[in-house]
C-alpha cells in the first residue's frame, strides 16, 4: 500500500475481513504497483461494523470506492437501508464512484441478498486474475494511467517486430527531451559510466544525462552502457594489462554494435586494433546481456521537426520514481481478453 502524502487516495477497497488474503491483498497489490494509491487497511469489515459509515470514511478521503461482494460480505447481515445507501453515496458524492466487485457470487447471489445492488455495474473477479481485475479498476478510476500501461504493452508488442536498420550518424538527429530529470541515484550511475570512458569517449556530464533524458527508458539505457563497461573492464582484468586508447575504442565499437543487434561475424572481420582471439574474448563477456540500446527516439531530420514534441505523449516512456513491473506488463500482453 502507497502512502498518501497529501492526506488524498485514489481509491479505498471496502471488504469482509475473510476475503483480505485470498482476494484483496493480492489486488491491492497489483493495483499499488501500478501507480495506484489504495487505502484498505481500515476497510476490513467485521460482523457488527457500519457499512455506511465505513463507506463514508473512505470517499471523505478518496476519490473511489471498492466494496468486494462476495459470500463473506454477505454473510454480515446488513441491514437493506446500508446496502440501498451504496447507490445513493454517488449521488450525494458528485464524482466520487462506488465500484462493487462481485468475488465468488454471480447476479442471483446478487440479487436475492439485495435487488439495489444487483442493478449496479460490477466488476465480476471470476476467470480474472488480480492484475487484469486492477486494469478494469484503473480503466474507471484512472484513464490516463490506463493509457500509460496501454503505451507501455504496445512499446513491449513493437520491440518483438524492432528491426536493425543502419542510418548514417550524419543522418541521426537529437529527440525532444522526453523527461525533464533524472532521479538522483540514476545520475550517480550515469557518472560511473562517464569516468569509466572518460578516456575513450571524453564528453561532459551534463552531454551525457542530456542524452538519457532524450530516451524513453533511461533506466534501460543505463543498464545497457552499465554492461558495457563491465564488460570492459573484465576484458581488461583478463588481459591483464592497460589497454591503449584504439584498443579501448574499437572494444567498446564492438559492443556498442553487439548491444543493438549487430551480428558477431560482421564486427568480428571488421576489427582492426584487437586480434580475432581478443574479440572472440569480448563476445563470451558479452553474451548473457540482450538488451537493445533505444534508438526510437533518434529520427532522420527529415522525420521530426525539432520543435515537434506532440509526439512525445502518445510514446511509452519510463515513469519516476517507480515504473510499472516488468512481471505486471508481460502478464498483461499474456492475456487474452485485455483489449489494447
């Protein structure tokens, strides 16, 4: 559960305390690692509590609520006035949305314990695991983080199909900068990666971070020349002596090349500076390590005027100061029924 700075929730989840591990946990969850604040901890209801006073707690302080109707709920024999009082909080609450979740009970159950609730849109948990249930959630509470997770799938669905094109450098021109700052401990990195290649790659700090804050993920990127320079220094340590600076460059050539998918018999006829024994060395340090470098931000002139930043909104880029789980996302392009 996110902490709330500002005293203000997204989202409150009202539940019958049996159904808080198997069901709300897990949601809450999935829904917090999407950027979602949720307050529950206060919401466990228990036989003799006030739905309705419960259920005013939470939108005094949220912007939604979420009542999990399930055969636990039910079993706390509300009285029909607290249940009717679930329609009427939205219109007394202008904006603010009740959401009832149905868990394990179908719209007989529904409707036989209460006809008010049965009427109202629901979101049905069966078949639906916790991260597609957050989506649904998301999509009422908060469109444009559903827009975000729906750039972030089809970024994920366009790197399957990303293919290796060769454009002259004089041909790649700077992106708009697509993020207006890195967190501090991100810059620290990029500073461990300009000292290592200070030598070889003499530019200034601030050309570097202005670099990374052109690219969509620059987590990513960073992890990436993070790679790169490890793999260097242990060719070094491996080689067990200094390397000159043509050496030093035309390594850190071939993985720059190996990174974004160049293939291995082409950088190896082309070395000039390191014997092939030297570059077949490289390629093993190399191996394991699959990221691609994002070029996507990179355009040919002709392509991106560069006062045109309108594009970056519709582009996925990387959030701060947590980004959505990569686990998360590849369950999402897994399911069958979440429609993009």
């Amino acid at each position: 559960m996110k902490y709330s700075l500002d005293g203000k929730w997204d989202l409150f989840i009202s539940h019958a305390s049996e159904d808080k591990i198997g069901f709300v946990q897990p949601l809450v969850s999935a829904l917090s690692a999407l950027g979602v604040n949720v307050w529950y901890d206060e919401f466990e209801l228990k036989a003799g509590d006030s739905l309705s006073r419960s259920i005013d707690k939470g939108l005094l302080h949220s912007s939604f609520g979420i009542v999990v109707l399930s055969p636990a709920f039910f079993s706390k024999n509300w009285p029909e006035y607290e249940l009717r009082g679930l329609n009427s909080k939205e219109i007394i609450s202008g904006n603010k949305v009740i959401i009832p979740i149905w868990h394990r009970v179908n719209q007989s159950d529904v409707l036989s314990f209460s006809p008010s609730l049965a009427d109202k849109f629901a979101i049905q948990s069966e078949k639906m695991t916790p991260v597609q249930i957050a989506v649904r959630v998301i999509e009422i509470i908060r469109p444009d983080l559903l827009r975000a997770i729906q750039n972030r799938i089809l970024w994920n669905l366009r790197r399957r199909l990303f293919e290796v094109q060769e454009i002259p450098l004089d041909q790649l021109k700077k992106s708009p900068l697509i993020h207006k700052e890195l967190p501090d401990d991100l810059v620290g990195r990029v500073r461990f990666i300009r000292a290592a290649l200070l030598d070889v790659f003499p530019d200034s700090i601030e050309n570097w971070i202005d670099g990374f804050l052109r690219d969509a993920h620059p987590s990513t990127e960073v992890g990436v020349w993070e790679g790169i320079v490890t793999a260097l220094l242990e060719l070094q340590t491996r080689k067990g002596h200094h390397m000159s600076g043509d050496y030093k460059r035309e390594a850190l050539r071939i993985l720059l090349s190996l990174s974004v998918g160049v293939d291995y018999r082409r950088v190896r006829s082309s070395a000039s500076a390191m014997s092939v024994a030297d570059v077949d060395m490289l390629v093993k340090i190399w191996v394991g390590n699959k990221e691609k470098i994002d070029f996507e931000c990179f355009k040919k002139e002709a392509e991106l005027n560069k006062e045109d930043t309108s594009f970056i909104g519709a582009i996925d880029k990387e959030r701060f100061p947590e980004d959505f789980p990569e686990e998360l996302i590849s369950e999402l392009l897994r399911s069958y029924d979440f429609k993009i």
